[in-house]
C-alpha cells in the first residue's frame, strides 16, 4: 500500500503534466476491469467458466517462458503485452500507485517520449530476463512490475536525496521518513532476499523486478543527470512484494 500518495500525486498534477505515466496508468485500470481478471465483467461469467477465461488471458498475453523462447508466432510481443494484464485487484494497485509515485517526477525528467520508450523497453527485457531464467517454464508471466521497477532504479538515479515516507516491516512498520537512497536499494535487497527464498517459481516474479530495476537504474545513469531539486517529495511505503 501507499501512504498519503494522493498528496504526492496532486502535488504532481500541479507541476509539468506526466501524460505518459498517466495514461499508461489509466490503459492498466481500464483493461483490467474489462478483462476478466477482475471479475466486473459479466461476459466472462462466473465461478469455472470465469476461472477458465482468466487463464485463457494471462496465457494469450502474458509472457510464458517455454513457448516465448521456443519462437512461438502468438508469442513474440508477449512481453510487451503482459505490461498491460495484472492478475488481481492488489496486483493492478499496488503497480499503479508505485508508477504514480515515483513515474510522475521521473517523465518529467526524461521527457514524455523518452520516458515511454524507457518504460515499455526496460520492462518488457525485464519479462525477457525473467523468462531467460526459467526457460522450461510453462507459468504465465503478466502485471507492470518489471517496468515499474526500472522507474524506480531510475528515480534512484535521478532523485537519490527525494525524501520516501517508509513504513519498515522492522520498525513495526512506524512511518519512517528515509532518501531514496536509503530505500530503494533496501527495496531491492528484499527482492533478491525474496527470489532466494522463493527460488523465483510461482508467484512474485522478483527476478522481474531485480532485472527491471538494475535496467532502469543503469538507463538513467548512462542518459540522464541527476536532479539538484526535488519537488514534490515521493512518499510511498516500503514492501518485500512492491512494485
């Protein structure tokens, strides 16, 4: 979850308009609430026949290894396509209000153009690695995760001295008032910690977001200078399964 991100985020309506970061939030939302994965849609209908459909979606546009590498026609774009399926309502709001957060002051550093190539790019080698990995693999792969966590290695890059409002697993998850430096690469430590664990099977893909974040990171340095301001602050809490 987000603490207090609305306040960021009309902070940052207010300043230079993000449309890209913007729309691609509003593309997530509208396509998954007429997808069947949020279950608002009646046309999928209910109970088996839905269960059916939403793996019937995340196989056709989300990225499934053993078939993506095996050059599959239906395949090829899949990892671009998964940036856009999100498997649950947690799933589809924990992206966006990360991407929100931490996109909105990034685009405007970028540039919108740069920013959606950034984005769409970095994400979808993101799935790649990921699927690189778990090349036998027949899970489906979907959600923004990969693309927002190279957002998040560039504002690390761009904003290191932004002020993160935390809420610390260790601190008993006390709001903590941390630089981005501080807590981004906390961030990325628990999903490492988090693909050990897990050995990156089923579940969160945190190899995705491992790849996604060294991409970004490595792309804002090599292109971009870093902010000597920073206004609005970020504030987002800090979790082992976020973005």
């Amino acid at each position: 979850m987000i603490r207090d991100w609305s306040t960021a985020f009309a902070a940052a309506v207010r300043s230079r308009p993000a449309p890209v970061t913007h729309g691609l939030t509003a593309l997530c939302v509208v396509l998954f609430v007429l997808g069947p994965a949020s279950g608002l849609n009646p046309v999928y209908g209910t109970g088996e026949e839905l269960l059916a459909a939403q793996r019937a979606c995340f196989r056709r546009w989300g990225v499934v290894p053993a078939e993506l590498l095996s050059g599959a026609p239906d395949s090829l774009l899949t990892p671009l396509t998964a940036l856009f399926v999100h498997g649950g309502w947690l799933h589809l709001l924990g992206n966006m209000l990360f991407l929100q957060v931490f996109g909105v002051m990034t685009e405007r550093r970028m540039g919108s153009g740069r920013f959606a190539v950034f984005y769409l790019g970095c994400g979808s080698l993101a799935l790649l690695g990921y699927a690189l990995a778990n090349a036998s693999s027949e899970q489906s792969l979907v959600g923004a995760s990969g693309a927002v966590s190279a957002v998040l290695g560039a504002f690390l890059h761009l904003f290191p001295r932004a002020r993160v409002t935390s809420l610390l697993p260790f601190l008993l998850f006390l709001p903590v008032r941390l630089p981005a430096w501080v807590v981004l690469p906390f961030w990325a430590a628990l999903q490492w910690l988090g693909a050990e664990r897990a050995g990156d099977g089923p579940g969160v893909a945190y190899l995705a977001h491992l790849v996604g974040f060294g991409l970004g990171f490595a792309t804002a340095r090599m292109g971009f200078r870093r902010a000597t301001t920073v206004n609005p602050p970020a504030t987002a809490t800090q979790g082992e399964n976020q973005p």
